[in-house]
C-alpha cells in the first residue's frame, strides 16, 4: 500500500540526492492554510528552506532535531543539529551522520559515527532521539539494521559525543530495544532522558503487531569535566502497540515531550497522544497511561512531538504533511501543512519527522524528508 511505503520517508517517498545551499527561498503561506487561526500556530505564516541536510558521504532521511542550547566545540548556540537514519544506498537504520546547521543557512558535518559501534548492538542507525545538553554533550538513538528492515535489526542504543562530534561511550542494556525518540529535562549536573523503544517483541515485516513498546527513564550524572553517566534506568511506560513495516522500518511509541511532571507520548497506531503522570519520580509503569486525545480531528498518524513556547503540543502526521497543536488537556487547536507534496498520496505522507522549536521561540524548524532538507516555519 502506498501509506505504508510512504511512512516515513522512504525512496518512494521522493527522497532525493541532490544537494542545495542554505539560505533557500521563502514562501508565504496562504490564508487558508491553517485550520483555526489559533494558538502557537496561528501565529505563523511563512515557510523557508534553511538548507539541505545531506552531507558527502551522501546520507539521506533526516530524522531528529535538535536546538543547541549552548556554544559548545564547534556547535553555536542556536544551531540545528539533524541526523539521518538512511545511508545513500536509502535503506532504513544505516545513516550514521549528523549534520549542524546555523540558522542563517550555512550547513557542515557535525559527526560521521563509524557504521558499527562496539557496544551498540547490531551497528549504527541514527533516529529521532537525540538532545543536546547544557554542558555540550550530545546524545543520539541508533537502532540500526543491515538489510532497512527489522529482519536484520539490533536492539541500538543511545550514543555520546562531545560538542566536536567525537564518539566518548555508548549506553545499552536489556530494557532498551529500539531507542526512537526523546525527551530530556536538564538541570545541569544532571539529566533525565525520556526513552521511547518500539522494537521489544517486534520481528520481521508482515508479522502481526504487538503491545510492548515501552517508555523508560534514564538518570544521568553530569560531571564537569566528563562524560555523563547512567544512574538509574527505570520503565515507567509499557504495553504501546508496534508493528514492524516494509516500507516504514516500524511504528510505535515516537514523540516525546515533558512538562510540569508528565511525559506525553504519541501513539501512531492508535492516533492518539498518551500521557504519563509522576514522570520524574515514578518506580514502576504506569501502563500506557492516559489518552488525551481522541482518534478524531486533526492527528493523523502522530510521530514527533516538542513543547511550543505556549505550553501546547506540536506533533508531526505520518499520513500527511501536517503540524499539529494539541494543548496538554487534549483539545486539538490547529493544523498547519507544511508539506503538502502531490507526489505522496494524500499529499505529504510520508514527508515529516521531527521538529523542534527555534531558539527564538517564534519557529519552528522542521525536516522534509522528500527533499532532505531543512525548513522553519515562522511569522
């Protein structure tokens, strides 16, 4: 079927090898673009390409983004960092670059992870769980595959680099399978890392779903002068359905956002977004929480998931090339397209994946990946 080929951004999604330089053209949206002139959203307007995020090696797919909160190495404050999850051969779970982007356009390599990594098992495969801390250290998901299909995937894991791109460690472990997207609450000497897994029982494509994504906490100690250190890895949401996909490497448990104690969730194979109260302090499951959503309205198929300056939820569709806001109790305020490619069916599945607010706080940047490029979505 062509939703699942066209999932997430695959070669039948239009993903395309050509490179550009940053500082792209900008459009106006039009007036009816958004549904309800309302919320974060409705504040917006314009949609500019910023640059594409393909480095030499030709790598494709772009997955996570993330905003630098601080200078660090060869990353300034404010810069986009965006990974890829494709290598140029386009399958699924071998990209293994990372690319840094300054707002003005200007795009240079961040970091080239060797393609098999010890202590990340089954190789490299970079996802949209990644974050940059306070103190410079970036972190990224791997959950990798040789053949772009779960068949050959590993269960990954979450790699540390320091603010030059260098590969310092890895973290792995039996609760991790999967690593998908993040959250991250930082205070500085430490951090919380809210996990998403969406390989745990999950085998080869065609295989019938099953409900054990899980949601995990990993406590990190932040030295000054070293890498961050795991302290605790506590599971503190399970039972999320997955499923393995031909065309859409596997779906389940994706966006991550926190605020004031809850983790929220999306769930794309039941279009809804689950929240999980007691975030920080909880010692065992709370299932998979509560749905604050219902399947109807805007949400179609959700993925990645950030705060907006106004304390709602912006999530990215699968099934189209929509931005949404929902607020924390539920109520879906707008939608926005953003990319709304006729060369998909409906126009734009397949088109985005992750997101994250500017550092300005009056954008959003966010990947297209039938072009592999990066676009900001602004007044």
């Amino acid at each position: 079927m062509l939703l699942a080929v066209c999932l997430l951004g695959t070669a039948a999604c239009g993903s395309t090898t050509t490179t550009s330089t940053g500082g792209g053209a900008t459009q106006r949206a039009s007036p009816t673009a958004i549904t309800r002139r309302a919320g974060f959203l409705g504040g917006l307007s314009q949609i500019s390409t910023v640059a594409s995020t393909i480095p030499a090696n030709g790598d494709e797919n772009p997955y996570a983004i993330t905003v630098a909160p601080v200078s660090s190495g060869s990353v300034q404050k404010g810069d986009i960092l965006v990974d890829n999850f494709n290598a140029r051969s386009n399958e699924q779970g071998t990209g293994t670059t990372i690319m840094d982007i300054s707002p003005n356009g200007s795009a240079k390599l961040f970091a080239a992870i060797p393609a098999k990594l010890s202590g990340c098992p089954g190789g490299v495969g970079l996802t949209t769980a990644m974050t940059m801390l306070e103190t410079g250290w970036v972190i990224v998901g791997s959950t990798p595959s040789t053949d772009g299909t779960t068949t050959t995937a590993g269960a990954g894991c979450l790699i540390v680099l320091n603010s030059g791109g260098q590969v310092v460690s890895t973290i792995s472990g039996p609760r991790m399978d999967g690593p998908w997207d993040m959250a991250t609450v930082d205070s500085g000497t430490t951090a919380a890392l809210f996990l998403t897994n969406t390989l745990i029982g999950v085998k080869a494509p065609g295989q019938p779903g099953v409900d054990e994504g899980n949601l995990l906490r990993i406590t990190l100690r932040v030295p000054s002068s070293a890498a961050p250190t795991v302290t605790a890895m506590t599971v503190i949401g399970s039972g999320f359905p997955e499923q393995a996909s031909s065309g859409a490497f596997v779906v389940g448990p994706t966006g991550v956002a926190y605020a004031s104690g809850t983790v929220y969730v999306s769930n794309p194979l039941t279009n809804s977004i689950n929240a999980i109260p007691d975030a920080m302090t909880r010692t065992r499951s709370a299932g998979t929480g509560r749905i604050i959503t219902t399947p109807q309205g805007f949400l179609n198929h959700p993925l990645a998931m950030v705060m907006a300056p106004n304390g709602d939820l912006l999530v990215t569709n699968a099934l189209d090339g929509d931005i949404v806001e929902v607020s924390t109790t539920g109520r879906q305020v707008a939608e926005y397209p953003v990319d709304a490619d006729p060369a998909q069916s409906p126009p734009g599945s397949g088109d985005l994946f992750g997101l994250a607010v500017s550092a300005s706080g009056n954008g959003i940047y966010f990947a297209k990946d039938d072009t592999n490029t990066l676009a900001l979505l602004h007044g």
